[in-house]
C-alpha cells in the first residue's frame, strides 16, 4: 500500500512539473509580469519599436511630396548576439503603411514575391488565355528604399562579490528610409532598448 501511494505521489509531482502550453493574451497586463526578466528581444520590443518608428516617419510626413508611394525592401542585418528574423519587426511597419494607404511596397523588385514574374514568363504559351496575363511596362519600379540594423552591445553591471553578476543589454534597432531617384536619405530613426539582468544573450 506504502509503495502504491508513492507512486501516485510521484505521478503527481511529474504531472505537476511538466505542466503544459500555456497561450499568452499580448493584451493582459499580466504577461508583462511574466516577462519581466526577459532578456532577449521579444513581441513587446518589436510592438513598441514598430510602433515608434511609425510614429517617428508619420510626424517627419516624409511621403507628403511623393503622389504613389512605393517601397523596396533594403538589407536588414540583425547583428545581435540573437537569431531571429528580422521580419518581426518590419512586417508589422509594413502592414501599417500598406494596409493605411501611405506607401505600397514592391514585393517583384526584391524576389519577396516570384509570381508576377512566373505569370510573364508565360506570355507565347497557348494554353493560356493571353488577355489574362500582364502586359510590358506594367511592374511599378520603387521610389523608396528602407533598410535598417539591429545592434547589441553587452556591459557588465558590479555587483558585490556574493552576487551573481549581471549584465546590462544594450540593443539598437536602427532604420532609414532612402529616395531612390535621389540616393539620399529622407528619414532615419534609432531606438535603444536597455536590459539588465543575469542570463544576457551572448554569441
């Protein structure tokens, strides 16, 4: 009987330490409390940078002289000590300047779509209808180019001798916003993001 109930007791206990997924509301304040000693880039970072940088290029008005805004996706180098697609941040700048009718972006220029060009190659093929397929001189060539840097420097933080050391994180996402007629720069923008804390991302 003994052996039986430290079995279920140990059943109990490893049921209790597995736990199981939780999904996390972004909404609830609760899970800023969750995150708290986060040290890598994460969804309120590129939340609150995206939403800065908008902010930043809306106040700057930099497509008011510009009658169709069109924008080429530029290099962004993530060169943190962290792996992750620097996409988090940019889709979500993306999403607001298209789906707000400020700027359009040129997805055929930088390969991110092959389809309009996979449809052009079929121009002579008689299987398909030739009304259906685009026509020369129909692709809108960008007059904009964004691209941008995401920098991380890490500094030891003293602290006395019995403590475990910590680190303060320093990262910098940095973004510019290129005329392409020109070659010049029409708005740039930096925002730091600084952490501190024992377990910093390190190469």
């Amino acid at each position: 009987m003994k052996k039986l109930l430290m079995l279920v007791a140990c059943c109990g206990i490893l049921a209790g330490c597995g736990g199981g997924t939780r999904v996390i509301d972004t909404n609830d304040s609760r899970a800023v409390a969750d995150m708290r000693d986060v040290m890598e880039l994460e969804y309120r970072d590129w939340e609150r940078t995206a939403e800065h940088m908008l902010d930043s290029m809306m106040k700057n008005r930099v497509f008011a002289n510009t009658k169709n805004p069109v924008i080429a996706m530029g290099p962004m180098v993530n060169d943190t000590m962290q792996r992750f697609d620097t996409d988090m941040l940019v889709r979500r700048i993306r999403v607001y300047l298209v789906n707000n009718g400020h700027a359009q972006f040129a997805t055929n220029f930088t390969g991110e779509d092959t389809t309009s060009n996979a449809v052009r190659a079929q121009r002579g093929n008689a299987e398909f209808d030739v009304s259906t397929i685009a026509g020369t001189g129909t692709l809108v060539a960008p007059n904009f180019s964004l691209s941008g840097k995401m920098l991380q420097r890490n500094i030891p933080v003293d602290t006395c001798w019995l403590c475990a050391s910590k680190t303060r994180v320093e990262y910098y996402l940095q973004m510019v916003l290129t005329d392409v007629r020109t070659g010049l720069s029409v708005w740039e923008e930096e925002r730091p993001i600084i952490k501190e804390g024992r377990r910093a991302p390190t190469w």
